[in-house]
C-alpha cells in the first residue's frame, strides 16, 4: 500500500524508452497530494515519464490529487483491470510522444475526466480503449480547464479504436473524437453513453481524418447524441438523425439513441 504522499505515488521513470518493460501490478495506492503544484506533474497514483513496455494492472488508486494511472510519452503501454475512485483530474492518461496503449477493462468511478489518448500533435498515436466503465466525472479539476473544459469520459485522437465502453454522468461529453485537425482514424463503436451532456463530439475542422461512429447506445445526451465540432464550439445538427452531413471524413450511422 502507499498512501498519504505529498507528491507522487509509484513513478516508472526512463530518459529512454526502456525495452525490458516493467510490471505495476496489486498495489493499492491512496491519498497522493500534488504538495508542489503544477497540472499534471504531480499528484499522480501511478506515473509512467518516458517508459516503454510498461504493464500496469489489477491496481486500486483512490483519492488522486490528478491522476490515478498517468503515462507521458510511455509506448507500448497497458492499463488493464484497474479500479480508479475519485481522481481530480483525468482518471487515465496517456499523453505525448507515444505509439501504442491499451487501456482496457478498468473502472473510473469519480474524476474530472474519464479516459484521455491523446497529444496526436506531438506525436501520440495507436491505441485501444475498451470495455472500460467510466462515470460520475465532473466539470471541477484542480486548475482552471483549458477548452473544452472537464467532464469528458473518454478522449481520443489519432489511429484508437474505442469499443465496448459503458460511460455514465459525464457532464460535457460522454465522448470526444479529436481536437481541431488533430484526428485520424478513429472507430468508436458498441459503446453505451448515458446521462451526459454531449453524447460523442467529433471534430470537423479542416484537416480533421476518417472517423466511424456506429451502433452505439446514446440515451439522455442533453445536447444532441453526436455533435461536429469546430474546436470547442458545436457545428452541426445532430448527426445521429442526419448522418455525416457532408463531412466526407466522417461515417455515422446505426446509432441509436433515447
């Protein structure tokens, strides 16, 4: 167990990227303060800074002051079976010059944002979310949002499938597909998202890639089911009930949304 800390918990540290890889796995980590400041330097349960090959599994990480799994420019990494309670930022992050994360079959009950693979402009890319339950986030972190702000389940940008997800209570969006032109090639489907602001914003900025949203679960998205957005701001009609509405990146359809 580690708990109390006032900066960190359990940090893999390599100014390389490792090839051996290291296992982070049955821990419970609890209470880890972020005493130093910062948006993400600190205050993270399990920290992964420039490791490859990196397994991180089967941990229970409450009480974060950012995040409860967080990888910056880790290749090659797995998040699987984790349980994440009550993070104050992003509850899994895998961010920056990154190729290749699985982040798969953990709960994130509580946070400012559910799942994020992103940073595709400095070079994040390649990944598979999935079969994940993310809920109850909030639009409260501990610093002032950049756009779009906080309450986003599951965030992705470039080459990352996203499937079998249940999302719940995300006040923003249950999804989010890119950010500006920074998208390529994204499925996201067989996903259920309910009780969310946005059900799956994706972008449809100039220079933004292929996109497939299908037969996902959209129910009581207060804003529209599946939004094209410029940025931070809405610019389409729902494209549950009119398809891709002449964005040739995109393919939407077999959604169904209450």
């Amino acid at each position: 167990t580690v708990s109390d800390c006032a900066n960190g918990g359990i940090l893999v540290h390599r100014w390389q990227q490792a090839e051996d890889g290291t296992t982070v796995s049955g821990n419970r980590v609890e209470r880890i303060r972020a005493r130093n400041g910062g948006t993400g330097q600190n205050g993270n349960g399990i920290n992964a800074f420039r490791a490859g090959n990196v397994v991180i599994s089967g941990n229970i990480v409450s009480d974060c002051a950012f995040s409860a799994i967080r990888a910056n420019s880790s290749s090659n990494l797995q998040v699987i079976g984790n349980t994440c309670s009550r993070s104050g930022e992003t509850a899994l992050y895998s961010e920056f010059s990154f190729e290749g994360a699985i982040i798969g079959n953990n709960i994130i009950d509580g946070a400012a944002n559910g799942i994020s693979i992103v940073n595709f402009n400095e070079g994040g890319r390649m990944g598979v979310c999935s079969n994940n339950i993310v809920r109850n986030l909030s639009t409260v972190g501990p610093y002032p949002a950049d756009a779009p702000g906080f309450g986003v389940g599951i965030s992705v940008e470039a080459d990352t499938t996203v499937s079998g997800n249940v999302v719940e209570n995300a006040p923003l969006y249950g999804m989010q597909i890119g950010w500006g032109p920074y998208l390529r090639n994204v499925v996201a489907t067989g996903n259920i998202i309910r009780k969310v602001g946005t059900g799956i914003a994706v972008s449809v900025v100039e220079g933004a890639g292929t996109a497939i949203i299908s037969d996902n679960v959209i129910d009581d998205a207060l804003n529209g089911a599946i939004i094209g957005q410029r940025w931070a701001d809405p610019a389409t009609a729902d494209l549950a009930q009119s398809g891709n509405a002449g964005y040739a990146h995109l393919t939407v359809e077999r959604n169904h949304v209450s």
